[in-house]
C-alpha cells in the first residue's frame, strides 16, 4: 500500500482496534547510517533518534497498545568504540532526566529488561530513577532493553530453575513453558505480537529470542530516526492484514 500522501488521522482511522498487538517490540536500527548519510558523526544520529523514541512511545499509547519494547544497547554493544558506548551512556541519562515528566503526563511506566547491574553508575541510577518515578502509570508499559542479551535472559533463567532443583523445591519434569516463561526478565509480560527492525537489516540481534517464537516481523528500510508515528501505524496495519496460524491451516483460523 502507498501511505506516502495520507495523513496520520487517515491512518490511524485504518487500525482496527479489535486486534491491536498487546505488545510491540522493536530492535531501533540505522542511527549511525543515518549520521553518516547527513555527513554527522555516530552519535548525532543517536541523539536524533530519541525523537523517534518520544513519536513511537507517544503513538503506541495513542492507539492503546499495552507493552512496547524497545532494544536500546545490547549486550555485544560494548564491543563498539569506547567514546559510542560513553556517548550512548550519557545520552540515556540525559534522555532518563528530561523524559520521565513526559511519561507521567501520559501516565506510561518505565520498566528495563537486561543486565542492569553492569551499566555506568549514572546510567543505572537515572533507569531506576525513571522506573521508580513511573510505577503507579497504567496507561501503558515501556521496556527498555539495556544491556539485553536474549541468550543471557535464557541462560539465567536455566541456572534460577536449576538451583530451584537442587534445592529440592522444583522438580525437573514440572519445567513446562509457563514455569521458563516466569523465570525471564519478561515475567508477567505477554509475548510481542510484533516486532519492527528499522533500517533494512532482517536478524534479531540476540532481541527477545523466547519471547519472539511466534511474532510477526516487519522489516522497514527507514533509519531509526527517520522513524515516525506514521511509519509505526504503517506497522500495525500491516501486522492486521497477516494471517496468524500458530501452525494450523487457514480454515481452521479464520472466521
Ligand atoms: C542503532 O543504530 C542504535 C544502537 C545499536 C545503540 P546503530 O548505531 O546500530 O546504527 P547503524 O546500524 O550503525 O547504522
Ligand atoms: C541491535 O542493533 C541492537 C540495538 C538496536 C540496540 P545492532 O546494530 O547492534 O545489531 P547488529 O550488530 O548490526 O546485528
Ligand atoms: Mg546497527
């Protein structure tokens, strides 16, 4: 579909909200092309790209989902120049600080999934700050992944099971989905529907590796910060016209 002369109130006047996503999750990709194709430095399109942020966040509680994800630095992230990771560290805290007034008066909650623990004291201590801030918000859940890694998630969830084990407070035949589901930084947080990768590339990256088994995926050439409401709902619409089958044959699906 050609969405380039429409509105977002056309747009949005197309999601049927009968069958929103409960969940959203995206892996934020193409800040550093983005810099590049405007003769910019890395981090320029790094702080651009928390406009998309703010639009997305902003579009996803319009339309009434519940959870949105977003994948902000993972675990091989580290890997990248010193002065990126410092960068992308401050600008977090930065973002944190100015933010969290705008997510009360949309009445959002702030969550984090990852490794928390290893990120700079000051980055940890704005997330905390942001999460505790933001903790009686219902209108909506943002999750920032920080410091995630979707083996590390199943790989700890094995080793808290396992001790429960040898413990003697589990047994290892009761492991069922639910039980592993409960053990993930996701607890209590249904499954993404959707997941949207900006930016061209078509991998995961180590995102959400349980929790995706049965997502829908939409790949979009647009650079993270060029990312707008328009384009999120242009997901959503899209996720809508998909038949999901969980493995059956359509007849069986559809009504
Ligand atoms: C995504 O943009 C942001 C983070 C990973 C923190 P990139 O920085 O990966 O941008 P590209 O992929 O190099 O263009
Ligand atoms: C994935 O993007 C991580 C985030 C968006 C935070 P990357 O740009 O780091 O992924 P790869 O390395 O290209 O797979
Ligand atoms: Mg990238």
């Amino acid at each position: 579909m050609d969405f380039s002369n429409i509105t977002i109130e056309e747009l949005k006047a197309q999601v049927n909200l009968e069958k929103l996503p409960r969940h959203v999750a995206i892996i934020m990709d193409g800040n550093g092309r983005w810099a590049k194709q405007h003769g910019k430095a890395r981090v320029f399109g790094h702080k651009n790209g928390v406009t998309s942020v703010r639009e997305v966040t902003e579009g996803a509680a319009e339309l009434g989902i519940e959870y949105l994800t977003l994948y902000a630095f993972s675990t091989e992230n580290w890997k990248r120049p010193a002065t990126e990771v410092e960068a992308l560290m401050l600008l977090l805290v930065q973002t944190l600080g100015r933010e969290v007034a705008t997510l009360n008066k949309n009445n959002i909650r702030l969550q984090a999934i990852g490794d928390i623990s290893k990120l700079p004291p000051r980055t940890k201590k704005a997330l905390l700050k942001g999460i505790e801030d933001t903790k009686h918000n219902d209108r909506m859940t943002l999750v920032l992944a920080l410091n995630y890694s979707g083996k590390w998630e199943i790989l700890e969830a094995a080793k808290k099971l396992s001790e429960e084990v040898e413990k003697g407070n589990l047994k290892t035949e009761d492991i069922n989905d639910e039980l592993f589901s409960n053990a993930l930084s996701t607890q209590g947080i249904p499954d993404p529907e959707l997941l949207i990768r900006t930016s061209g590339e078509t991998r995961l990256s180590n995102f959400l590796l349980w929790q995706l088994a049965y997502a829908e995926f939409y790949f979009t050439p647009v650079f993270w910060p060029d990312f707008r409401k328009k384009h999120f709902v242009q997901a959503i619409i899209d996720y809508q016209q998909r038949e999901r089958r969980f493995g059956k044959i359509s007849e069986q699906v559809s009504k």
